[in-house]
C-alpha cells in the first residue's frame, strides 16, 4: 500500500475530501432512557404505541429523560415555546430516540450532547437556537410559498401548469420546526393562530376530484398535507383509487415524513395491504405511485425506517425519494449531506431527490442558508453518488416554484438578494402580460450579508424595494 501511494498519489481514498465507508444502521437502544427502561421490542414496533407515546410538552420529555436533561434545557424550551415557535412540540418516540443517541449518562454531558444534536435543533428548537438579532427576515411570511392563496378548492394547490397539490389533512404525526406549512399545520402556538380546514374530509375530497375531472392538463397529484399517514387509511385508499380512475393522471406522489418519523405505521399489516392493492392498480393502469418522505440527518435513518422503505416497495410503490431539506446546525456540510444521502440510497433504498433551501417563514433565519452557501454544497457533493441519486439543492421561489440554485438571473450579494424568473404562469397569473418576464426576488439571512450589507437592511427599517 505504501508503494503504491508513493507511486500513485491519487490511490488513496483517505486523499479524497469525502471518504465512504459502508455504515451499517443500528436503532439506538431506546431502554437507555429512563422513562422506556421497560418498554419491549414489541411494543416498539407497534404504531399504535408509538402514536400514544408521542411527547408533546416539557413534562412529558422529562418523564422520558428522568434526570438527564438539566432545568437549563427545559427553560430554553419553555422561552421559545413563549417567544418564537411557530410549530407545537409533537415527537414520535422513533424520532425522539435518534437524538443523541450516543451521549453519557452525566446529566450536564447529556444536555450539551442534546442541546448540540442535528435532529434535536429542528424537531425541537429553543430560543437559544435562534438568530438574536433577525430571528425572522423582515420579509418572512406565515404561507410563504401563497400555497393557500392558489387553492382552487380548499387545500388543492394548483401551483404548476400540470400539477397539483392536494392536502387532505392538516395534522402529521410529529411536528417539525421549520414547517413550511407553519400557516395551516398543527395545533397553535402563542406566535401562530393556525388556519383551519373547515370541509368535511369527504366534500374536500368530492371537490378536489371534481376539479380534476374538470382540467385534464393536470396529470400529476402530489398527495399531503398535513402528512397522509394521518389519514386514516380507508378514506386515503379511497381517494387514490378515485384518482387512478382519472386518465389523465400519471403520477400520484404520497408525502409522508411517517416513513423515518413513525415507520411502524408503514409496516402495520393492513396499511401495506392496502398499499399493495393501490399499487397493483397503478402498475395496471400505467401510473408511476411513489412516496415521497423527508429525512434531514444519517441519525434518523435507522433499520426500522430501512424496513419500512423495503416493504412499501415490496408492495409495488415504483419508488421511494427524500425530499429534505438544508438547515445550519444540521446538514449543511458536505460531509453531513453525504452521509445522509449514502445511508439513504445504499441502505434503506430512498432516493436522495431535493434538499430545498429553508423557506422564509418566520423565525427561521437561523436555519437558512444563502443562496451562494448553497451553490457551493452543491459543487462540493457532485461526484460522489449514482447521478441519479446525487440530490439536487433547491431554492423554492415564492410566485416561481423550485429552481435549482444556479439557475438564478441576478445575484446581489451586498444585500443578499437574488433574482428568479419562470416559464410559466400559477394559477393566479393567467391574465398576468407581465409573469413570464417578472424577476422574482428572494433573500439571504441577513447574517451571511457583508457588514456593509447588514448595515443597510438595518439603517433602512429591514425592508428593500
């Protein structure tokens, strides 16, 4: 070996700037924490269980942690529940274990190790997380993305000319802090009065198949929510079947983060059933079903997500991808965003799709990164993955929809403002002469600007025309 890296001085892996090494995927031992000491394997599998498990507020996390986590953790907590979250605390037992799977038992080791985890920064944030000075860029909204504003029926997103959004429900089985869908979501916060569905599941779901019935140009359904794992499975199989009898749908995309956060309900008995019945009439009729799930972090990709990936294509599922999405503190180095794409496509069969960049909702700005960071995660991942499997990094444009991050018209750095343009109209712009020549802009974090920069947005009250 020595010989030949004398000789060959591009022989060595180590010489790369990232060096695989197959990982094999452990389920961190959940019996670790007090409050699971005597919780069986069996139990742990159940959905069920998990489900009625699930933490919601501090007294439930200390009934799990028992000691570990000191007073300073639980007071953080409290502060940005009060302060800044725009998300309420809802972790799946699953999810909750994959953090800081590794700390000791000493209580103050643990809170720096719980404080400082990947997973815990975003599924629960802390005031202490967030930017002091721009928690929120000033140009922030609740729906950042006008999802709502584009509804053509209450909660179908007509957004792209052939495809739609349709959220059948607005609740998930756990609740991450940077949600885009912050506006609609999850329960109210003291910062958010969450916006309500007011149909009934089945009239939501009569008018969403009438407007389909009625625009053939729509050919793709991207199914969601909310998360569809918390539809009950009669009334989603229902809504799919009625889908694939559409000619003129050809791809049906189920979103659920459930797939890493609760995978025990995609391995219950009867929700593979059912999935393979769906399956089977779409494999029939020619149209591509795939699920769709979001992972963040290596951490949360466990034998039991790998399981469940494996049965949903067991079943027939065409395909299973991840959409993630790019937070600091979490995965935006190149080493962190390829250990999670490795273990994603080489263990657990989950296509590394998309990493959008956070949206502009409020209170997110610590998350954020800037559109030039995110150019250079892109450059420093190419090379290393399948290329169909190298995930694309994407900057989702209000009014314009996903872009790739180079594929901006202008870039401001000074003010850290880019400029996008599009190919085509929403469903809002249809009389809009002007929507196809607009520049639509978007923002940096204020933070990543130069002080020349940051002195504007604060001289200038943190608005620029």
């Amino acid at each position: 070996m020595e010989a030949l890296a004398a000789s060959d001085p591009h022989a060595l892996p180590s010489q790369q700037p990232y060096e695989y090494e197959r990982v094999t995927l452990t389920e961190p031992d959940w019996r670790r924490l007090p409050g699971w000491r005597d919780v069986t394997e069996a139990q742990w599998r159940s959905a069920q269980w998990q489900r009625a498990h699930c933490v919601k507020n501090a007294k439930q996390l200390r009934a799990v942690t028992g000691s570990l986590l000191q007073d300073r953790f639980f007071e953080d907590l409290e502060a940005d529940q009060q302060r800044f979250a725009t998300m309420s605390t809802l972790l799946t037992p699953q999810m909750l274990n994959t953090m800081a799977p590794h700390a000791g038992p000493d209580p103050r080791s643990y809170t720096d190790a719980f404080l400082a985890d990947p997973v815990r920064r975003y599924m629960m944030p802390v005031a202490g997380d967030r930017d002091p000075e721009w928690p929120s860029h000033p140009y922030a909204e609740r729906d950042s993305l006008h999802e709502a504003e584009m509804w053509v029926v209450e909660g179908l997103t007509h957004r792209y000319p052939t495809k739609v959004l349709a959220e059948l429900v607005s609740t998930c089985p756990q609740y991450c802090g940077h949600c885009t869908r912050m506006d609609l979501v999850g329960v109210s916060t003291p910062q958010v009065d969450k916006l309500k569905l007011t149909l009934t599941p089945a009239d939501r779901q009569d008018q969403m198949i009438d407007y389909l019935k009625r625009t053939p140009g729509v050919r793709d359904v991207v199914v969601s929510g909310g998360d569809v794992a918390n539809v009950p499975w009669p009334r989603l199989e229902s809504f799919l079947m009625r889908l694939l009898d559409l000619e003129n749908i050809r791809d049906i995309r189920l979103a659920t983060k459930a797939l890493a956060g609760l995978p025990q309900h995609w391995l219950q008995p009867a929700v593979l059933e059912g999935l393979e019945r769906v399956a089977r009439t779409a494999a029939r009729r020619a149209v591509n079903l795939a699920i769709h799930t979001h992972v963040n972090h290596a951490q949360s990709v466990t034998p039991l997500v790998a399981e469940a990936s494996r049965a949903a294509l067991d079943a027939g599922v065409r395909d299973i991808r991840n959409q993630g999405v790019l937070m600091r503190g979490v995965n935006t180095t190149p080493e962190a965003l390829l250990d999670l794409c490795m273990l994603l496509q080489g263990e657990a069969n989950i296509l590394p799709y998309y990493f959008y960049m956070c949206d502009m909702i409020p209170n997110a700005e610590h998350w954020r990164v800037a559109v030039w960071e995110a150019q250079e995660l892109q450059h420093n991942v190419m090379g290393y993955l399948p290329g169909y499997a190298t995930p694309r990094i994407i900057c989702d444009v209000p009014y314009v929809g996903k872009r790739w991050v180079h594929q901006l018209a202008d870039y401001d750095r000074e003010y850290g403002i880019s400029y996008w343009t599009k190919n085509y109209r929403t469903g809002i712009e249809l009389d809009d002469p002007d929507a196809l020549t607009r520049r639509y802009p978007f923002y940096d974090p204020v933070s990543t600007l130069p002080e020349s920069g940051r002195r504007w947005w604060r001289e200038n009250g943190g608005r620029k025309a």
